[in-house]
C-alpha cells in the first residue's frame, strides 16, 4: 500500500510515542539513539510543514493585496469608461443640434456663408467661423472615439486581470486549506510527543537537548565582523540563549528557528523576511568560506531550518522543542546555503 508523506510523517510520529515508553527508562545507549533519531526527524518534518504555512500565508496576504490594487484598477477604469460614454452622449447632442438644424434648411457650406454675406469681412469671418464649428465637430468626435477606444481596452484588461487575481487567489487558499489541515493533524502527533519529551527522565531529556552539541560560555570577546548590523544582530540572538523554542514564535520570550532571526534583525530596526526559505531567497548568498557573524545560515534540502553565524565556526539558533536557544557548531546540520542582511 501506497503510504503520503503526512501518513509515513504519522507512521514515525506514532512509532517515536511508543518508544517513548517505559523500556526508555533503562536509558538503554541503543534505545536513546534510535529515540533521538525518531524525534529529529519528526521534530524537522514539523518545523518544515511549520515554515510552509507560514509562507503561504505570507503570500495569501500578498496576493489580497494585489487583487485590491486590481479591484480599484477595474473600478476606475469602469469610472473611466462611464464618463467616456456620458461625455459621447453630450458630444452625440450637439451632433444631433446640428443635424436639426441642416434639417430646417441651416448650413455649415462655407459657400452659403459667402452668398448671404453683406460684405467681404463678413463673408471671411462667416467661413473663417463655420470652418472652426465643422472642425471642432470631427476632432471631438475622432478624440471621443479614441478615449472610448482606450477606455474599453483599459476595462477589459482590468477586469482580465481581476479574474486572474481571484484564479490566483482561490487557488492559494485552497492550498492553504490542505496544508493546514495537514499541519492541525502534525500538531495532534507532535502535542502528543511534546508531551513526552516534557516527561524524559533526566538523562533522556539531557540527551534530546545536547543532540546538536551546543557549546557552554561561548565569549563573543574579539568577535568582529564587516557587517556593523551583523553584528548587533549577533548580540541580540546571543541576548536570548536558553530561550524556549515555539512554533511559529518571533519571540521576545520564545522563538522558532526563523523568528529568532526576524527579532534579532528587528532589534537593529531591519525587517527580513519571515521564513527559512524567505531568509534563504533574500539578501546576498555568501559563500561558506566566507560567513561574518550576522550571516543567517540555512540547512536540509530546502533550507527548512535556519541559524546565525556568530564567528570562530559558531552558530546560535532554535532548533526544536524541548531545545532552548544555544550555541553549536556551523557544521552540526547539513548546510544548505548562506545570506547576509
């Protein structure tokens, strides 16, 4: 049988709770590692359907905004083209005035003009006038007709558009609906391992806590950096060391992987964008070789998990739950990318 990824997901989730049991009391070193293993991987597929939602949303709200902007288009294109076709219909009467008036035997002849005329000047200013009349009549005929031209292109280009937005708009949320219903189903499993971390014994929970190797009284002392906003963000992120993790939490108590990096930019008066993919798209990519402290570091195909490079191979991030704000190694997870901000 055909297993979803939510279901092998629910498959590790299950599995990781029963191992959590009593057999783990024993502390057993095979049993703690498989345990560790089960969880990370668990923990992770969480944070990465967590960082997908949160992008979703993130552009859901985009896209309302863009089918706003698209709606006023259309209105005032609408506007446009009404005031055109009012404007046609006064156009149209003085039109229909000098229609009647040929009808009752007037005319806009320059020779009828010349033959009725008392004398030579009157004759001039009756053609030099009816001349005028006749030519104001067709340039604001030809200038109406244009703007009723363009002002129908306009409506049908903004009413396209509008249909494209809301296409584009209920597409989105019904791909947010199925996520989110994927991720209300991961947050049913992982309340109930969060559960059970909360209930390790000591050396278990020790255990899930050092699975990265974080690095006790790392001294920013001599730190420098070529990025000065790189490195405030440095001393706010360090600011929260022992910090708990939270899903989807920007802090100023708790943080998830990318909130951590939001606050701490957000400290220097920066906004950067708010998931690990998003932090990963922006800014200026930076080589490995080439971190300065300040530089966010993504990890896992996909950068689904991001941290900050703090100098000297250093790193300080929110890992999972059950983890507080630590330092580790650069090198502790499989390195993905780097951006500078």
């Amino acid at each position: 049988m055909k297993l979803t990824k939510l279901g092998l997901i629910t498959c590790a989730l299950a599995l990781s709770a029963s191992s959590i049991a009593a057999p783990l009391a024993s502390a057993d070193p095979a049993q703690m590692e498989s345990l560790i293993k089960e969880m990370d991987a668990v923990s992770h597929e969480a944070t990465a359907k967590n960082e997908e939602v949160k992008q979703l949303s993130i552009d859901i709200d985009k896209s309302n905004e863009e089918a706003a902007r698209l709606a006023e288009e259309y209105r005032q294109a609408s506007a446009a083209a009404q005031e055109a076709a009012e404007n046609a219909e006064s156009i149209r009467s003085d039109v229909n005035q000098v229609a009647k008036a040929r009808y009752r035997g007037a005319s806009l002849d320059p020779l009828s003009g010349i033959s009725s005329a008392h004398n030579p000047q009157d004759a001039i200013d009756r053609t030099a006038y009816m001349s005028a009349l006749s030519q104001r009549n067709e340039r604001i005929i030809v200038e109406l007709q244009e703007a009723l031209r363009e002002a129908a292109q306009e409506h049908e280009r903004a009413a396209a558009a509008k249909a494209v937005a809301d296409f584009r708009l209920g597409d989105l949320k019904a791909q947010r609906a199925k996520l989110e219903r994927e991720q209300d189903e991961l947050n049913k499993r992982t309340s109930e391992l969060e559960a059970r971390i909360d209930a390790l014994e000591p050396s278990l929970r020790q255990a899930w806590q050092n699975k990265n190797g974080p690095i006790e009284g790392f001294d920013l002392a001599g730190i420098t950096s070529s990025n000065p906003g790189g490195m405030s963000a440095v001393n706010a992120a360090m600011s929260k060391l022992g910090a708990p993790y939270g899903w989807g939490a920007t802090g100023p108590d708790a943080f998830d992987c990318s909130g951590l990096m939001v606050w701490s930019y957000a400290q220097q008066g920066k906004s950067i964008p708010r998931t690990s993919q998003a932090q990963m798209a922006g800014g200026t990519p930076v080589s490995r070789d080439q971190l300065q402290p300040g530089d966010i570091v993504g990890y896992y195909p996909g950068a689904t998990h991001v941290g900050m490079y703090i100098g000297d191979g250093k790193l300080v991030h929110a890992s999972d739950y059950g983890i507080p704000v630590q330092v580790v190694s650069v090198d502790s997870m499989p390195f993905y990318g780097a951006r500078r901000y």
